[in-house]
C-alpha cells in the first residue's frame, strides 16, 4: 500500500509544473479508477488498508483531479463507450443465436442463394409504406449480390387488415404462389383491404376460396405467433427491420445501404 501511494504521490508532484512527458491518459484513468475503487468500497479498503492509508490515497486522488478536472470526464467517457461495447457484443451475440434459428428453421418465404454466406431477414409489414419502399431495392440487392440467403418475415403489426394481408400471403404458398404474392401486395399502393387482397389473389389466378379457408389454419397462426416471438426477443417492436449477419437495423433501408450492410457482415465473417 505504502508502495502504491508513494507512486501516486511521486506523479502527482511531477504534474504540479505542467504534464509528464510522454504520459499516456491511461496511466492517469488508472489512477483515478484506484482512488475511485477505494473510496466506493469501503468495507474492501477496511479490511486491506489503514485508516490513515486510505485517507491519504484519497488525498492524492482529490489533489489529482484538482489540478487535471478534465479526467474525470475522460475516465467517464471511457467507461461509457467500453458499457456500449459490452452492450453491442451482447446484443451481436443474440443476434447471432437468432439468426441461427430463423435459417435452421426455413419458415417464411426464401429467396437469393440458398447456400449464400450471408443472411439477411427482413421483418416487414404489407400496410407499411417504408416497407414498400424499399421492397424491390432489397430484391435488386440480393440479385445482384448472388450469394445472399435472404428470408421474408411475415410481421403485422399496423392491424387486423395487415394480419388478413399476412395470412393470405402466407394460404397462397399452398398454391405456389407466395413469392408473386408478396411482390403484389408489397408493390400494391396505400393501405391494404380484404377486398383489395381477395383481388390481387383472384387477378392472379389463384382459388380464393380455397385460399381464404387456408388462411385459418393453425401452421399459419404459428408461424406469425413464431415470428412475433423471434422479433420480440430481437428487440424488434416495428417495420421494417433487417437481420444481416449479427448485426440488426431497425428502419427503411435504401439499396446502397442494403448493399453496404452486407459488404460489411460479409468482413466481419471472415476468418
């Protein structure tokens, strides 16, 4: 101890004329954060420390940050971005696990390279008008990418008509016919009705009669219930959402930024 606080005194006079050549921030944090760790555990510093000790290291801490006020605001700066780090390597890592899940399991529509070495899943609603947006620059993206797995998600979340929009999306794989579907009602203008859907479905050539009894099943209400429950546990809440690599984006993204966002987890993939 005695050791610690000469040292700690030794800088402190060698700062008392100006800074310490050659003197890192570091070596300064690391002395705040000592004298920080002793004044916020007292019961520790009891057991290890005399009484007279602790109050001189404390002393020399006091008369630090007297003299040089602004580390502290650059050891709380430090601490902040080393917290976002820990939280984004967090956050990276359920993404990750998650991710994992949606391509095992294969539910929702598919298209791009199934075997490609990214993968992008979009969370998106049919009465969301950037979900529209950007639904046929993710398209070109993925094309013209060639090695890109992606997965449509069915998640309605603005209402009823976008919960009718997705069942029937969903009926219609039945008949073959998801991905036209999807296109149609993505491309489809301003807000959705049963009889605007039931259309687009009858212009298409499919049996809506059969498609509408389809809608009702419990597969389908499971897939929208797993979907939900996957978004949930993303940290998603609205549309339109993409999952590319382990790194998620909340919001509309135009085809230059989808392509960016690929590049990227396409790097950080690699060995």
């Amino acid at each position: 101890m005695t050791t610690i606080t000469g040292s700690i005194r030794r800088f402190c006079s060698m700062t008392k004329s100006g800074p310490v050549p050659g003197l890192t921030v570091w070596m300064v944090l690391a002395g705040v954060a000592f004298g920080f760790f002793l004044m916020s555990w007292p019961v520790q510093a009891a057991k290890d420390f005399t009484q007279a000790e602790r109050e001189a290291v404390e002393q020399v801490v006091r008369d630090l940050i007297a003299r040089h006020p602004e580390i502290v605001g650059d050891a709380m700066q430090v601490v902040i971005e080393r917290q976002i780090q820990a939280e984004e390597k967090r956050m990276r890592q359920n993404n990750r696990v998650h991710a994992a899940a949606l391509a095992r399991k294969g539910l929702g529509l598919e298209r791009g390279n199934p075997q490609g070495d990214v993968l992008v899943v979009e969370f998106a609603d049919y009465n969301c008008g950037w979900c529209k947006r950007a639904h046929n620059g993710v398209l070109n993206a993925v094309a013209k990418d060639g090695n890109v797995r992606f997965l449509y998600k069915e998640f309605p979340v603005l209402g009823e008509m976008s919960r009718f929009a997705s069942q029937a999306a969903l009926a219609s794989d039945d008949q073959d016919a998801y991905g036209d579907f999807n296109n149609r009602l993505m491309n489809q203008p301003g807000r959705l009705s049963e009889s605007a859907v039931l259309s687009l479905a009858e212009e298409m050539g499919l049996d809506v009669e059969r498609l509408t009894a389809d809608m009702d099943s419990p597969q389908i209400e499971a897939v929208l219930e797993n979907n939900k429950r996957i978004a949930r546990a993303l940290g998603i809440e609205g549309t339109p959402a993409f999952l590319i690599g382990d790194r998620l984006y909340r919001g509309y993204l135009d085809e230059d930024e989808l392509e960016q966002a690929i590049a990227q987890a396409r790097a950080e993939a690699a060995p």
